[in-house]
C-alpha cells in the first residue's frame, strides 16, 4: 500500500503531540507503480489534515487568553500586578518572598490557578501568523467601522496580502515566535526583489511598515510582548514616482479642445472636466452626494465631507467654489457621479487608458492625477497663501489651527483667476 506520512511542523507542535503523521491511502502500489492515484489521495489527506491544524490553532487562542486574563485578574485580587517569572526573577529578593509568603498564608500553595498568577507561570496567549490579520481586523474595528465598502475592501486586502508575503517567507509560526531573524528575513525577500527589478523599494518600506504597525497593536493590546523585528530595516533609496503636472496651456487647449474627450462615456468625462478646475482628489469627487453640491448659493461650491466613508485627512473636509469647466459640469450633474460612487480606483483606471490610447500625455509621468499638481502650480503662480492653498488642496499641514480659514469668497477670487474655458459641448 502506499502510505501518506507527514511530520507535525514545529508551529503546531504544541496543539499536535503526534510527532509523525501516518495514513494508509487504500492504494495499493502494484494497481498503481506511478503512485498517481495515490498522490491524489496524499493531497486530499494533506488539505484535511492542514485544516486541523489551523483549526486546532484557531481554538486555543480563545482559552490562552482567557486563561491568561484570569491570572491577571486573580494576581491582582490577591494585591500585585501580574508579572512573567522572568520578570520576576530580577526583583529585591523582599518583593520575591512576599509573592511567596501570600500563596504560603492563604493556603493557596496547592492551587495551581493562584500558583501561575502570583509566579508568573501563566503561558501569554499567542496564535499563528495565519490568524493575524483576523485579530488585527478585530483589535481595530472601532477605526474601521466609518470606511465604506471600497475603502474597507482596499484596507483589508493590503493587509492580507502583507500576512500572506510573511507566512511564504518564515512559516506559519505562533505570533510569540517571531524574531528579529525573521524580520530580517522578510526585509531580505524584499531587497531581492527590488534588486531583480520585480519590485519598487518604496512597495517594500510600505509592506514592512505595514506588518510592524499591526503587530505592535496586537503586542499592546493583548500584552504579547512581542520584539519590533523591523526595526532598522527600512530599504535605503526613494523610487517615489512624482507625478507630473500638466502645462496649463496643454490642458486648455489639448485636453480641453472640442471632442478630445468624446470616447469616454459622460460621467468620466464630466469628471475629467471637474477635476481640472476643482483640484479635487478623484476619490472625493465621485463621492459627492447630491447634499454636498450647493448650487443655489451665492457662490456655487461643492462640499468635502466625510459622509459614508472616511476622509483622507481632517483637513481633506472643506468647501470648493465652482469656476469654469467645474461649474458648467456640476450644473449638469446635481446628484454628483453615481456610476463611480465609492468607485474611484475605476474611474481613475479608465480616465488613464483613455489618455495612454488617445496619445494625451506629454510624458509617461503625466496621469489624470497630475491635473491636481497643475491646479496648485496655477495657485502658486497666482501667488496664492500657503493657508488658502493647503485650503483648497486639503492638505495636512502639522500646525495649530486657528480660526474658520479662507472664506469662499477668497477662495473665489483665486480659482476665477486660474479657471478654464469649457469646451461648448460638455
């Protein structure tokens, strides 16, 4: 018969005694001298037993953790704060036999729950890599509960794919487990990559990055202890590609001229329009909801709030007049952009190809972002304030603020000045 054995890997060794893993397939080799049969049957037997492992994995965090917070909480009925005996060790000797003398007066010598609470005995809890971002999505819920739909897929998918990328390189291993090696390792990984030119030193930066903020949050919150394995190991360069901006007579006269926009179906199109006289992030753009486009006001404007989703920054909420091709758009869209709603990542996608393929960028530094490099160029030359720029940029600036900032009427007179013409077909 063929047989399928497989060794315990060392993560699982404590929820899986075994050692040796040893299974008949039913197969027998002289039916089967390739063994193909059989190793289809290997696999099936591989998939269910890795399945009880994450599974066996998967339980016991629940019971270490509620064991180890019952020792906390019974340490400190007994009048200490709860301490890992190797932190123990190190105390006046007085502070030791107190610790002592307490279980000795109680009678609690016998009591192995006390025992482990005031010795500092009781194992921390821990669970494997493969769990991390689980309990990270669940350590941080109260930052995440604001995101829409898009922002929060985005958010989960980076880091899962981070988890991921760790676990190919050092295993599936208790979180506990994790050592400065390991991070050296992944930081290693990454520095091939970027060497084979199969990555960008700035993605890797990002990525550890990534990995160090949840696993510090996960080590505090659940006091895990855990040693920070990237520390120092950021990659050396910055391959950021900045964006160019466009010229502004290339856009009047070029994006801007009679039909160049006319393969794009109309809501992109009008976004396109928007974005050029706004400044606006396309992200905030397409989420505009029919309460946030004033056009009955005095000043026609457009308002940034975090309304269903998250904004990128505090200062990312703020009030837009509508000049030039913006307005005349806005007027023609009341209710906003609801094909792209939450959908940014799309509209952006199709605004780029449609100026790879119609041949409408100066560069291959030029996308539809840069039209919001233009727009605080043209402020810039305009000799706008940094305060009114940041304003209507949304930027993030690190100072106090004072006061309600630049009034719509201020910021009026600087986007009629830089405005654009519309083209008379919209």
């Amino acid at each position: 018969m063929w047989h399928f054995v497989r060794r315990v890997p060392k993560e699982y060794a404590s929820f899986d005694k075994r050692g040796v893993v040893r299974h008949s397939t039913k197969v027998r080799t002289a039916s089967d001298r390739t063994g193909r049969q059989a190793m289809r049957v290997a696999d099936r037997l591989n998939s269910e037993l890795e399945a009880h492992w994450r599974n066996l994995a998967g339980a016991m965090p629940n019971a270490a953790t509620a064991s180890y917070d019952e020792a906390r909480k019974r340490v400190r009925s007994l009048g200490f704060e709860y301490l890992d005996s190797a932190d123990i060790v190190p105390l006046p000797f007085v502070q030791r036999l107190v610790r002592l003398e307490t279980l000795l007066i109680g009678g609690l010598e016998n009591d192995a729950g006390a025992r482990a609470a005031v010795l500092g005995t009781q194992p921390r809890p821990s669970f494997p890599l493969s769990k991390l971002f689980e309990e990270y999505e669940a350590a941080t819920s109260e930052e995440t509960r604001k995101f829409s739909p898009n922002q929060l897929r985005v958010w989960r998918s980076g880091r899962k794919r981070v988890v991921r990328e760790l676990i190919a390189v050092v295993g599936d291993k208790p979180v506990t487990e994790l050592t400065e090696e390991d991070g050296l390792d992944y930081s290693e990984w990454w520095r091939e990559r970027v060497l084979a030119n199969d990555a960008r030193v700035n993605s890797a930066n990002k990525s550890m990055g990534m990995l160090s903020r949840m696993l510090k949050k996960l080590s505090r919150r659940q006091r895990l202890k855990l040693p920070e394995i990237f520390k120092g190991l950021r990659l050396e360069g910055d391959d950021t590609k900045v964006r160019s901006p466009f010229d502004d007579a290339f856009i009047q006269n070029t994006l801007l001229a009679e039909g160049a926009l006319d393969g794009l179906n109309e809501e992109a199109r009008h976004a396109f329009y928007a974005l050029a006289d706004t400044g606006l992030r396309a992200s905030e753009l397409v989420n505009l909801q029919p309460n946030a486009i004033h056009l009955d006001h005095p000043i026609p404007y457009v308002e940034i709030l975090p309304d269903g989703r998250v904004l990128k920054t505090e200062e990312s909420k703020r009030q837009i007049p509508l000049v030039g091709c913006a307005l005349a758009v806005m007027k023609l869209r009341p209710h906003g952009f609801p094909r792209y709603r939450d959908k940014s990542s799309s509209l952006s996608a199709t605004l780029n190809k449609f100026l790879i393929e119609n041949d409408l960028r100066p560069t291959k530094m030029h996308t539809v972002y840069s039209l919001r490099h233009s727009f605080k160029d043209r402020l810039v030359a305009k000799e706008a304030q940094d305060s009114l720029i940041d304003s209507l940029m949304g930027h993030r600036t690190g100072k106090p603020k004072y006061g309600i900032g630049p009034p719509l009427e201020l910021k009026l007179k600087f986007l009629r000045s830089i405005a654009f013409t519309p083209p008379s077909r919209l």
